[in-house]
C-alpha cells in the first residue's frame, strides 16, 4: 500500500512536470523574438569548394552592418593546380520599406541597399601558368532580397557592382611544380559585378519583453 501510494505521487508529479514544460514550451514560442545576429554561407562559393562565413548585426530596423570572410586554401595534384584566397569585406546596408511596413516586419527581412569594400590576396596556379597579387574593391553598391524560408532559416540573393584593382605577378611553374620563375608583374582594374550571392541565413534570435524591450 505505502509503495503503490509512492509510484502514485511520482507519475503524478512527472505528469505535472511535464504540463508545466509544455505550457513553458508554448510561451516561448508565442513570445515576440528579434535577431540579433545571423550567419551565413554563400552557397555559390560552397558549390565551388570555396570556404566561407558572413555575420551580419542589425542596428534598428532600417540598418545593418555584414561582414564577410573568403579562405579556399587548396592545392591538387602535387602542385599543379592552386586555388588559394583569402579575404574580407565590409557592407552597410540600408533596408527599404515604408516606415509602417518595417516597423512590423522583422528586421533583416526584405530587400536591401548596401555599400560595401574589401580586399585580400590570391594565388591561382593552373597546371605551369599561375598569378599571386593582392586586391583590393575600392567601393561597391548592392542590391539584396532576405526571405525566410523556414523558422530561423533565411535565403538572402545580392549582387554587387563596384570597382576591384588587383596587382598580380605571373610566374611559370618548373621542376615538377616545386620552382616558381617569374615571368612579369602588371596591374588590373575592372569596373562591374564583383560580388553575387545566393546565402543560406541562419537567424539567432533573443526573446524581446512586452512592448518590445529587450
């Protein structure tokens, strides 16, 4: 008797448990939430086994600052073909949308207008012709749409026309690509598209008390 009394209050007490978890679950999905910061993957970059990271930090509704890492750092067939970048930038980003509209859309979310600038270096190597240089994008505008996909997950799509200047060295590879001969060196601007993104959008989310503080 004592010990069915005792089996009786422990599942009575693991179902009040579990109510108790369930309505918490319920309030914290129903409670308002604000990114506050999101991660990013350039899928374009990805399908071309081109490491990369972005995060991106709102300020309000109608801005954000996005910054953005590129590291590809192969080498195939013993030396013969060389994929090796490294880079950074930085884009402002103005979020389009009446006053209303933003004011009750979630932040990161619609089309966008950025500035953006950066640089970095390269060595690209195929079979015995290859250039190392450094670049630099003096200046870029872009043009973006965030959609949300899933919860928490978003599609962002950007592209960018700016102005890249590159200084390269050209060399000739010998001696089963272990000696690098230096042909010439030479200068490179190009005025056009010089980003294009297709992002998955991971969107890390804090709780926001009533009336929007947080």
């Amino acid at each position: 008797m004592y010990i069915r009394r005792i089996i009786n209050t422990i599942i009575l007490l693991t179902l009040v448990a579990v109510t108790i978890r369930a309505q918490n679950l319920e309030t914290e999905r129903k409670a308002p939430r604000r990114p506050f910061i999101a991660l990013k993957t350039n899928l374009l970059f990805d399908l071309a086994l081109m490491p990369n990271i972005e995060v991106e930090v709102p300020i309000g509704n109608r801005w954000s600052v996005n910054g953005e890492l590129m590291f590809p750092w192969w080498l195939f067939e013993g030396d013969k073909y060389c994929l090796q970048i490294f880079s950074g930038g930085l884009e402002g980003r103005y979020w389009l949308g009446s006053r209303k509209n933003r004011d009750h859309r979630k932040v990161l979310i619609g089309h966008f207008l950025g500035l953006y600038a950066g640089g970095g270096k390269y060595d690209l190597q195929w079979d015995r012709n290859g250039y190392q240089g450094e670049f630099f994008i003096a200046a870029g505008i872009s043009y973006g749409y965030n959609m949300p996909i899933a919860r928490n997950l978003n599609l962002e799509f950007s592209l960018g026309i700016g102005l890249l200047r590159t200084d390269y060295e050209h060399y000739h590879a010998r001696d089963n690509y272990q000696t690098l001969l230096w042909q010439n060196n030479g200068r490179y601007t190009w005025i056009g598209p010089t980003k294009a993104k297709i992002s998955l959008v991971w969107m890390l989310n804090r709780k926001l008390k009533k009336g929007g503080e947080r």
